[in-house]
C-alpha cells in the first residue's frame, strides 16, 4: 500500500531527519540493486523511531526497517511502504571494568567501527568479525559471523523495539542464538546492544585482525555484492566451496556474475538487476540440489518485482 500525503505528512513529522519519496533503494544498499520505496527515512532518535513505528502500526502503513543495506537485495519493482533506516542511531559508550570492556551501541553504529573501538580499548573477540561491513544491529539479527566465531557469543543483552514502539531489554539466552540468527519477538528489531568482551593483550588482537584480513582479501572487492549469498548447508561444508567444485564460478545473467574469487558472492557488474541475480541464486541452487545439497540464502530478498 502507498502511503497516502496525509501519512506522509505525519511521517514527517515525526522522523525528525530525512524523509525521500519515491527513493531508489539502489543506493542504500551494498549491491547497488533494487527499485524505489515509496517513502524512506532516517530517524534521528530512538523516540522518533518509537513514536513512527507506533504511527505506521496504527494505520496499517507497511514498513520494514534495514540498517547498512549489506545483506539484503530489493527486489526490481522496490517496495510499496516505507523503509526505515537506522544510520543515524549510532551512538555508542565504552564502560572499562576490570576483566571485561563493555560496549554499548545503538543499532545504526557500524559493525567496523565498533570493532575498531573494542580492538582499541583492548578487548578481545571481535577482531575475528573485522570487514563485514554491516550495522550493528542488523548484524546480531543475523548473527553475524565468521567461520569459528559468531556476533552473538557477545551480546549479553539486547534491546528490541516491537511494532508498536514498545521497547524491552532480552538477554543473551532470550535471543536464543543459532547459526546466522536468533529470535526476535515477531515484527520486533534491534534499537541497542550490550556486547561484553574478555580483556586481551594487544598482540592477540592484532593477531586476529591481520587474520581477518587475510580472509578478506580473498572476497571480491571491485564490484557490489551482498556478501555470503548462502548459508553453509552444515557443520564442516563450506557453500563457497561446493558452489566452485560444482564449476559455477564465473556463472552468470545479465548483470549478475558468481565472483571468480568467491563462490558464495554474486556481485553486480554494474547493470544487474535483482531478476538477475536470483536467477543466478536458482541456478546455483539446482545445480547443487543434484548433488543432494540444499543451499538456504543468508541474504534477505525484500519487495516487489517489477511491474
């Protein structure tokens, strides 16, 4: 449903930051694909989000929330609502106790800058997540992570808006974390985490970040993507991996292409479109359901195609 002006209006109003119409989500995204919402904004506080989210509940307006854009692909024909953006909720504290440093972060902060924080005031753990380049709080919904360590093993509380604005703090065990999620309150989502690291030596911090970067350079880096397209299918099987011995490297429509250096990267050559690229993702996944593997997604795929 498009909102109508009146909604519009009030959406305004209460946003207290940036409002678009007709927004191509092309740009707020990292695969620099998708149509246009309807209506974008940035609030600019956790009120202003509350007292929106309640407003939009209310009158039945469709809304979906996204943080950095880095794992999701809109589809072509965008999305009929509104898409809030949480980039301007990044405030952050660092409390030094005397074991443990404690991060707490609105949910826009981005993933790399916290970790540059932590890694900073010397705590341990999170250099291992270095270059995921999401927000903090689109990155615990997922739990993001590496091969060996996961977001969440961090988290020891969370605080989570739901529909109609109402807030409420869960706990590490609440969130019931699993491999690349954990379970939010339906329509509910992240407004602040509470991350909780061991102290550590300088030398293992630095250890773990030159690792990480190791691992990193072997993603693609000169064309958009939305990171790992895939989950691994199990414990010890790696999507990339069976994606390049299935010989789909380089696999490609239209605009979308499985990197060469990445099998679990569809990267945008820079006229993909979100129909190219799930025809890829549909390939893929046949190719390997001969194989008696089922290949679930780690991205999200949100909207509508085009008309």
């Amino acid at each position: 449903m498009t909102p109508a002006k009146r909604h519009i209006d009030r959406i305004t109003e209460l946003t207290q930051g940036k409002v678009l119409t007709d927004a191509p989500l092309s740009r707020y995204t990292t695969f620099r694909i998708g149509g246009p919402a309807d209506v974008l904004v940035e609030p600019r506080s956790p009120v202003a989000l509350g007292e929106l989210r309640a407003y939009l509940t209310e009158w039945e307006v469709p809304h979906l929330i996204v943080g950095a854009g880095s794992n999701i692909l809109f589809r072509d024909g965008g999305y009929r609502g509104v898409v809030i953006r949480t980039n301007e909720l990044d405030g952050l504290i660092v409390v030094e106790e005397s074991n443990t440093i404690r991060i707490v972060a609105q949910a826009g902060t981005p993933l790399p800058f916290v970790i540059r924080v932590a890694g900073k005031a010397g705590g341990l753990g999170l250099e291992e997540l270095w270059g995921i380049p999401g927000s903090l709080g689109g990155s615990v919904a997922v739990n993001a992570g590496s091969a060996r360590v996961a977001l969440c093993d961090f988290v020891h509380e969370a605080r989570v808006m739901d529909p109609t604005g109402t807030e409420c703090t869960l706990t590490h065990s609440q969130l019931n974390c699993s491999y690349r999620s954990l379970a939010l309150p339906e329509g509910s989502m992240i407004t602040s985490v509470d991350l909780r690291l061991e102290r550590g030596p300088a030398l293992s911090i630095q250890a773990g970040l030159d690792a990480a970067r190791a691992r990193k350079a072997a993603q693609p880096h000169n064309a958009p993507s939305a990171g790992c397209v895939f989950k691994n299918p199990r414990s010890g099987l790696s999507a990339g991996k069976l994606i390049d011995e299935a010989g789909l490297k380089g696999f490609g429509v239209g605009g979308a292409q499985v990197s060469q250096s990445h099998g679990n990267f569809i990267i945008n050559k820079g006229d993909a479109t979100a129909t190219d690229v799930l025809a890829v993702i549909t390939r893929i996944r046949e190719r390997l359901q001969q194989d008696g593997i089922s290949l679930a997604l780690e991205i999200q795929i949100l909207g509508e195609d085009r008309s």
